[in-house]
C-alpha cells in the first residue's frame, strides 16, 4: 500500500504501489516525456527502471516518489531523491534530484513545487549534505528549473553517458549543498 511521503498545497509525493507502473508509463512513456531521456522504452526496458526506483526505496529509502494532484488524485509523474547510478560519473552514490511530469502539467509550477519538497526532504530527514540534478543542454526547461530551486552549475562535474549519443550528452551537472538551500528557504 502506498505511503505518503509529502504533501504540498495542490501536491502529495507518495511511495509507489505495482499498480501505478501501467498508468504512469501510459502518460510518460511518451515522446514529449522521452525526448531528453532517450526515447520512449520498451516495456522490458521501462519496466527495468521502475524496477531500479523500487530498489532506491527499499536499499536507501528514499527514491523518484509518484506526484498527485491532491485535487483529483490524478498521478501526474514523479519527482524525489535517489543516489546517482548514472553511467560514467564519479558521482555514483550521491543524492539526486529528479522530476519527470506528464506534459499536460508542464508549465503549471508542479515540478517545482514537488522539488522544492524534495529538496527539504534532502536536507532535513535525509540529512543530504548536498544534492546533484542532471539535464541536458537542449533540456532548458529542466536546467532553468534547477536554477529556481538555487542549484549552480558545476561544469567540473559534467560527464558522457555512454547509453546516450548526439545531443544527449554531455550531461551537465547542478548542485545545491544544506547550507545554501537552507539559507535560501529562510530567505523567502
């Protein structure tokens, strides 16, 4: 049965239930969705990540939550902190950000109202001492997200992902530590 993790004003971030898989790739296994994460995947490959956010959960406890609207309880994507499993970074283990909605919420403040409760999450029970995001540089809505929530770009820590070619490499790296995301909520 799935838990809540946290709730925002229009949002609930909540653990996943076996259940959600069919849904959730129905609304973001889509081309929109995909285009900065490689394409749309096949089922065996889909089903593969979600296997990989469940294990996040279970090893750490902490993963890429599903994001509700309170209002409907539509499931409109995810967004959490896992540790950085990405191919070809020295970051391996770290905490990471990461948000993927379903294009009928683009534009709608809910990636950054899931993020910033993320990132408070980060920062307070997981005791995070920083956390990485990664993007694309055609992924401009992702990257001026991360700017928002008061990450920096660390172009020392950018890296080739070898599943990727094209314009989806490099990947470029923002970072926010405790300090500067505490200093910034205070701040508001």
């Amino acid at each position: 049965m799935a838990e809540t993790v946290a709730t925002t004003e229009r949002l609930t971030l909540r653990t996943w239930d076996r259940a959600d898989r069919v849904l959730f790739l129905a609304h973001l296994n889509t081309p929109a969705v995909m285009r900065w994460l490689g394409a749309v995947q096949d089922e065996a490959t889909a089903n593969a990540a979600l296997d990989r956010i469940d294990g996040f959960e279970r090893d750490y406890g902490h993963t890429f939550w599903l994001v509700e609207r309170r209002a409907d309880h539509e499931l409109l994507g995810f967004c959490g902190i896992k540790r950085v499993n990405a191919e070809g970074t020295a970051l391996t283990g770290q905490h990471e950000i990461g948000w993927r909605l379903r294009e009928d919420a683009w534009g709608q403040g809910f990636a950054h109202e899931a993020a910033t409760a993320s990132l408070d999450l980060a920062f307070g029970g997981l005791g995070a001492p920083h956390v990485v995001a990664f993007t694309v540089a055609g992924n401009v809505a992702s990257w001026r997200l991360m700017e928002r929530l008061g990450m920096t770009r660390s172009g020392d820590l950018d890296f080739d992902d070898p599943r990727y070619s094209g314009d989806l490499n490099p990947t470029i790296v923002y970072r926010i530590t405790a300090e500067e995301w505490l200093r910034s909520r205070s701040a508001r």
